[in-house]
C-alpha cells in the first residue's frame, strides 16, 4: 500500500513540475531523477513518468521523449503531427499482426482452427485496409495544403 502511495506521490509532483514548464522546454533525465527519486533507467523510473504522461495529457500539457537526454513540452501546434505519428505505429502493429495472419501454417491447423484463423483473417483484411486509407487520409490532413481539405477541392 505505502508503494503506491509513494508512486503516485512521485507522479503527481512530477506532473506539477513539468505544468508549471513552458511549451517547448526540456527537462533532462538527471532532473526528474532529482524530482522523482529514481534511477533515470529504472522500472520505476519509467512507470512514474508513463502515468505523469496520461495525467499530463489530460491537462493540455503532454511530453515526448529526447533520446538520452529527456523530454520536451510539446508545442500546442505538434499535437496533430504527434497523433498522426501515433496512429502510423498503431497500423504498423496491426500491419503485424496482419501478416502473422497471413503466413500462418494453416495446412497444420485443425479443422476448427481453420474456422477460427478464417473468420479472423477476413476481419482482419476489412480493418487493415481501413486502417490503410485513415492513416493516409490523416497523413494527407495534417498537411498545410492537403489536397483533402475543403478549401482546395475544385468544386464547380
């Protein structure tokens, strides 16, 4: 119990550190191991700063890491950019899953696996290629001068 009381402590003063940050600003690992009390490559370390993520998020202030240096403020303006980039590594994982689907040895499956690996597979083909079109709709989108917006659709 006294874990998750410490955790969430550890959290929560993390998270008000970094609002009263502004947009754009870096905080280094060293910093938050200050603030937090952990080791930078620590589980803990990472758990803490993952739920101060989500917290964050939900208060208009979100982080994205720097690769051995820390994690920066995003910029109101770069959330798009970081959603789409988000949903581009959804699809990837569904990409994977996809293909495991794909290549699978269903000469070796049973009969009811192959009832199962089909009814799966044929789901799968409707979602991945849905997926497909979104993430290039919303890569389109995120564009300034998206040929999908409204104002730049020749309309006669």
């Amino acid at each position: 119990m006294e874990n998750l009381i410490n955790n969430k402590k550890k959290y929560e003063i993390l998270v008000e550190h970094i609002l009263s940050m502004e947009y754009g600003e870096t905080i280094m690992h060293e910093e938050i191991s200050g603030i937090i009390h952990e080791e930078h490559d620590s589980n803990r370390y990472r758990a803490i700063v993952n739920k101060a993520k989500k917290v964050l998020l939900k208060e208009g202030k979100a982080i994205e890491s720097i690769k051995d240096v820390g994690y920066r403020v995003i910029d109101p303006d770069c959330y798009t950019n970081k959603s789409v980039k988000q949903f581009k590594q959804g699809f990837h994982r569904l990409q994977n899953g996809y293909d495991t689907l794909q290549y699978a040895p269903t000469d070796k499956m049973s009969a009811e696996g192959r009832k199962v690996h089909r009814d799966v597979s044929d789901r799968a083909k409707i979602l991945y290629a849905a997926m497909a079109g979104g993430c290039t709709e919303l890569t389109m989108l995120s564009k300034k001068n998206s040929p999908l917006l409204p104002e730049n659709v020749g309309r006669r």
